[in-house]
C-alpha cells in the first residue's frame, strides 16, 4: 500500500490588535479546506487566543511577548526580557512543528516567531497594511521571504526592495451584497432616511464614542445613526428612535453599511479598503501622533488625495462647527465621493489568490 502522504503545514502568527489577527483569520478556512495542518503562535492570553478558538482543527500555542514601543515607558525594561525568551520559546516550538511556511501579519507577538522562523530555516511571508511598516514588521523585514504590501507607497520604506510586492488590500466579500432594507430592519431604522455610521475599531475609539455622545441630539436633527461602539465604548446613557448602538455585529454588518450613507471611521488600511470597496464616501479620524507611529494620517492622507474621503482630526472630531458641517458637506456631495471610487478603484487581492500564492 502506498504510504500516506503527510500534511503540510503552516503557522499564523500576529496579534496585539484585531488588525493584526483579521487577515489570519480570513485565510485560515482556506488552508483548512485544503487540508494543511495550521498552527498559530501568539502572545498568552491575548485577544488572539480568543479569535482563533473559533478553529478548532487550529493548535494554539502561547509564548512570553513584549510590547515593541517608541517611546519610554519602565515596562520596557521588562520587556527586553520577555522578546528574547519569547524568541527562544518560538525556535523552540517552530522546530517542534516543522511548518513549510510561516505567515505573520505583525505585531508585537510576531517578532519572535519570524526569528523563530529564520533560525529554522523556514519560508516566511509578512503581510503590511498601512503605508509604513509598523516596528515589529520592520524588525522582521532582514528574516523575510516576502514581504506583501497593501500601499504601492509603502515601498520607498524599504530598503531590499526586491522582497516587496503590492498585493493591494487583501479582502474578503464579507461586505458585499448588503441589502438597505434588511440593515434598516435590523436597526429599527427608516431606509429612506440619510444615515451616518460611527465605527471605531474593536475596540472602540474614545474620541468618536465621546463625539457621538457630545453632538448626539444635533446629529439626529437631520440623520439617523448607526452606531458601533466597540467593546470598551458602549454607553447605555443614549437612546433615540433614530439611533442604534452595537459593542460589535459580525454578520449583519454588510446590512448596516448597505443602509450607511456615510461613514466615519478610524484610518485603519483594513477599514477604509473595505469601504473604499464598497464606494462609502467617508470621514476619516486618523489616531493622533501621540497614540502612535502616524500611519493612520498617511492612509488618511492617500484617499483624501484621491478624493475618496475628508479627514478631520481626532482633537476636532467633537467640535460641533467642525463635525457637523463635514457631514452635510459629505452628504450632499456623497456622489462625488462614490464616482471617485468607482472610476479609480483600489487594486484588491482576494483571501483566496493570496494563499494560493503563498503556497507556490
């Protein structure tokens, strides 16, 4: 008898954020269908231990992380502990498992399992959303086979240009074929009525859910709204036939955008390539400098260059004369933004094209 041919196998990491989980878990079910054997290494007890779970044909295995920061702060002298374990535990467990490839999407739970990987001699791929490369994917680039990219832009950050390639933002049809009148009865809401979405992330976005709350009777005066909170923002002190607030919605959420006329929204890539996808004429409040490497203002900036959005900024969202006339301004010019979009789309890979190329 012929003897069984042994699985491949493949090890996801990247966390810290749901940014930094979402693309791993969009490939995952592929590498499922076509029997590869998936692990992912991430920090312990980090949100990605809870996302993965969803996959139980995935083995999850958690090592020591530290947090990769710019600026000073005492736990990184902790920390400077913590990465080299961490690198120690993930050549440990990388040679245990044996992958034929390795996939990160960042993060700082990454940096350990690319070197992990390397030290292994193993094929490794790197995914980048933004324009600039976050730390933890710069510290990896040197150990890298390849290096995807979703912005042509973020190119000239690179030095060995020769491991890049754009693949343009890495969606799934999850948004698509929305229906307005489903989202409308989803949301107790009227589909005939101009409506704003707030999103903030996974989390929830202070300053957003504080504008909401801030500007919340003017808005009503003239738009109904969807309002998704996330996880640490939900307020129970706002109610209003024209408002509907969620910590999170998964499979309804095409329905909600279908019924969204605008959107504001944080500056993330994965964020506003799905609503650039979707033609969403948008208002982008890009993270202040101070909470982070500036990458949001660079997204922001690339699609209000290409007349897919306005931007206003995170210390100005809440300010009345500056909210207000920015909606009325992106509503009644909403079709503009739209044609922009849909006369120069953005280049989109699909979950699918994207695994099959890893897998030459």
């Amino acid at each position: 008898m012929p003897a069984t041919q042994e699985k491949k196998k493949i090890i996801f990491t990247g966390g810290g954020s749901a940014g930094h989980v979402t693309l791993n878990l969009a490939l995952i079910p592929w590498f499922i269908k076509h029997g590869w054997e998936i692990s992912y290494i991430g920090s312990k007890g980090g949100m990605e231990q809870e996302l993965v779970a969803k996959f139980p044909e995935v083995k999850y295995y958690g090592i020591l992380t530290g947090k990769l920061r710019r600026y000073f702060s005492w736990q990184n002298f902790v920390d400077m502990i913590k990465i080299p374990l961490g690198c120690l535990q993930a050549t440990v467990l990388v040679h245990k498992i044996n992958p034929d490839i390795i996939f990160s999407k960042g993060g700082f739970v990454s940096f350990p399992v690319v070197v992990g990987g390397y030290v292994n001699r193993k094929k490794i791929f790197m995914h980048e959303s933004d324009i600039t490369p976050g730390l933890a994917n710069k510290m990896s680039l040197p150990f890298v086979s390849t290096f995807y990219t979703t912005f042509p832009e973020t190119e000239k950050y690179i030095k060995n240009k020769q491991k890049v390639r754009c693949v343009g933002p890495v969606l799934s049809d999850r948004l698509f074929n929305g229906n307005r009148e489903k989202g409308a009865e989803f949301a107790e809401l009227d589909p005939h009525k101009p409506t704003v979405m707030v999103i903030g992330g996974s989390l929830g976005a202070k300053s957003l859910n504080d504008a909401v709350e801030q500007n919340f009777e003017s808005i009503l005066k003239k738009y109904q709204l969807i309002h998704i909170a996330g996880k640490n923002g939900y307020n129970d002190k706002l109610h209003h036939q024209g408002y509907h607030q969620y910590e999170y919605v998964d499979a309804e959420l095409k329905d909600l955008m279908a019924l969204a006329d605008i959107v504001v929204s944080r500056a993330g890539s994965n964020s506003i390539f799905e609503l650039a996808s979707l033609h969403k004429p948008m208002i982008l409040v890009p993270l202040p400098a101070k909470s982070s490497r500036g990458e949001q203002s660079l997204n922001a900036k690339s699609f209000a260059d290409k007349g897919y959005a306005e931007i206003i900024k995170d210390e100005d969202i809440a300010n009345p004369n500056i909210l207000l006339p920015m909606l009325d301004k992106v509503y009644q010019n909403r079709a503009k933004y739209s044609q922009a979009m849909a006369e120069n789309p953005v280049k989109i890979t699909t979950n699918e094209a994207l695994c099959e190329d890893i897998c030459k």
